[in-house]
C-alpha cells in the first residue's frame, strides 16, 4: 500500500505543536540566556559545585531546544525530498522519503514521550539497583541478565553507566548490582522498570531439563544533587567496612575499602565496593541512601494524600513483567499489555518499546487518580 506522504507529515506536525507547547521555546530560551550569563561570570568556578550545577543545566536546556529545532529541520527536509520524488516521479527518491519517515516517526514518538516526563525528579540521573528473588541460582542469573539488559540499553542511547555495587551468587549470576544511568531523564525513562520480573523457560542448570520460574526485583531511584535536603544524622548510620571480592570470592581489593551503610531508624542497607577507597566507597553509598530516604520519603507524603483523599487503588502489583523462553517467546508487560516475540532483542537492550507503554501508562493512571 502507498504511503500518504500528506497525511503522515501533518501528524508529524501537530504531535510537534504539542512538544512545542509543552517545551515552551521562548520560557527555555530565556532560561538559557539566564544560565550564558551565569556561566560566563569570572568567578563562577570559585564554587565547583554551584559551577556544576550551571553547566550541567545549560547543557540540558541546550539539548532540550536542539532537539525539538532539528525535529522541525526534519520534517521540513521530509516534505521536501516528498516533493521532489513526486514531481520527478523519482520511486528512489520516494523509497528514501519512506525510509526517513519510518525513523523520523520513532524519533518523534520518543520526543513526545519525553515531555510527558514532568515529575519533580524525572529529569535526574538513576540509581538502578537488581536484586535475585525467588529461583535459586536461577533467579542469580536471571538478575545478572537484567543487568545486562538495562547496560545495553545505555550503551544504545550512549548514556554514561557505572557499576558501583555487585554481589556475585556463589553458582551463577548476581545477588545484587547497583548502578548509574548518568543522563539527563535517566530516572523519568527507568523509573516504570520498577518492580518484579518474572522469567520462564528451560533451567540450564537443571540436569533433567525442567522448566523453571525464577523472580528479580528492580529499583530504581533518582540520583541525589547537592542542593537536594536530606540530612541524616551521624548516630543514626552504622557503617561496616569490609574487603571487596568478586566472583568466586577473588580478591579485588587487598584492603578493607568495601563499605556498608545501614540506616538504623528505617532499616535500609546500601553496599558499595567498586571505587578504589574507603573514602569513595562512603561518600557513593552515602549518596544512594540520601536517594532511597528522599523516594521514602515523597512516598509517605503521597501515601498521606490518597489518604485523605480516598484513594484506595492498589500499587503496581507483584509481578510486573514475565520473560517467557519456554514452551514459547514472548515477553510481555502486565500493566500495559505491551509484548514482543523476540525476548533476545529485549535482553540485548530493546526495551524502549516497553518504556514508552510504562510511561504513557504512568500518566494515564496519575491522571485517573486526580
């Protein structure tokens, strides 16, 4: 079938004037004015923080803008290599026209997503953290293959990760992992990836070749900021510091540079072994905590709300997504219905798809909540 070049460049346009509506050019381009000025001042390094701050915030309002300029450019480039393969009666040309819209449509829905990410914190770096549950060495494997999912799918976007934390199962797999998504919108993207995940299919480690069904819980909490309020008291941490190892209990460290962090009063343990000293290993564990506590802490308040205002819905639920490998492929996301055949591209990091349904999702449910 023909594709209508017309038709399909006038939803381009007006899923744009949306994006434009709720970008606010003129708002974002005095912003960044705001933040030139700013950064341009002599003594703006004389405070590293506050000059982090500013450049960090000028990059994103700058990126924020391109984006949505270069999007209209390609529209604007679409329309016309339309023409031309149409005057010319050109089929190479219109065969082109076809390929960019393909792309240019995804890029377009990916933008139009972003802007519905407008919670206080969506627009932080994330703390992922992916922890084995119920499966045995299993679920230790299946923990390490989300792990590598999620990294893939950085590495797609070319998005800064650092390992900070990994507890390595005695067999196969991983206890625990802590990492960070260092870009803009990390934690808005990740945050519907929270929950339980569920995997099916036949064990590699059962000798009878059984089928098995194992569970990883995932976390995802936004990166703390220096100005962001969360104080916690000296007497309220106890921190153990032990020597980090890897698999198998190999020596990574021949000093005690590991740290543990537990809060005392809500009980929450943070473990970070993968910087080079004690000192460096505390000053992340502290950052993750100060992240937990503040989640903790907006959740309560929200909790509080529904509360009061008779909101009895119920959460997420246990069970959020199933990865199903045998007696057939699919992976399917149970709060949005979003599914796939192909779980090998999902666990090489093609989750946007998921993503996008989570996030539409979200948005849907806070707005019947309201």
């Amino acid at each position: 079938m023909a594709v209508d070049f017309t038709q399909e460049i006038k939803e381009l346009r007006a899923t744009m004037d949306s994006v434009r509506g709720v970008t606010d050019l003129d708002v974002l381009a005095r912003t960044i004015d705001d933040l030139e000025q700013q950064a341009s001042a002599p003594d703006l390094w004389d405070d590293p923080d506050k000059a982090q701050q500013v450049t960090s915030a000028l990059s994103r309002a700058n990126s924020e803008r391109d984006r949505v300029v270069t999007m209209d450019a390609r529209i604007d480039d679409l329309e016309t290599l339309v023409e031309m393969g149409t005057e010319e009666s050109d089929q190479a040309t219109l065969d082109e026209a076809e390929r960019d819209l393909a792309k240019l449509k995804k890029d377009v829905g990916e933008l139009e997503v972003r802007t519905l990410l407008s919670g206080e914190y969506d627009e932080r770096s994330a703390v992922v953290t992916i922890r084995a549950g119920a499966g045995g060495v299993d679920a230790a494997d299946f923990a390490e293959m989300l792990m590598r999912m999620y990294l893939r799918w950085a590495e797609r976007h070319e998005y800064p990760t650092k390992v900070m934390d990994t507890s390595y199962a005695e067999e196969a797999g991983l206890k625990s992992a802590t990492f960070e998504v260092n870009a803009p919108y990390a934690f808005g993207h990740l945050s519907v990836e929270g929950g339980t995940h569920r995997l099916v299919r036949i064990s590699p480690f059962d000798n009878q070749g059984r089928r098995q069904t194992s569970f990883a819980a995932v976390e995802v909490i936004p990166l703390i900021e220096s100005d962001d309020s969360v104080d916690i008291p000296e007497n309220e941490l106890k921190i153990d510091v032990f020597r980090s190892s890897g698999p198998g209990g190999q020596s990574v460290n021949t000093t005690d540079s590991a740290v543990r962090m537990t809060h005392l009063p809500t009980g929450i343990v943070v473990s970070m072994q993968n910087e080079k000293s004690q000192i460096q290993n505390r000053a992340a564990a502290l950052r993750v905590l100060q992240s937990r506590l503040l989640i903790q802490r907006k959740a309560e308040e929200a909790a509080v709300k529904k509360e009061m205002a008779g909101d009895v819905k119920a959460s997420w639920g246990d069970q959020m997504r199933s990865y199903v490998l045998n007696p057939y492929q699919m992976v399917k996301d149970l709060r949005t219905d979003y599914e796939t055949g192909n779980p090998s591209a999902v666990f090489d990091g093609d989750i946007d798809g998921f993503i996008e349904a989570g996030i539409r999702w979200q948005i849907g449910q806070n707005r019947a909540a309201d």
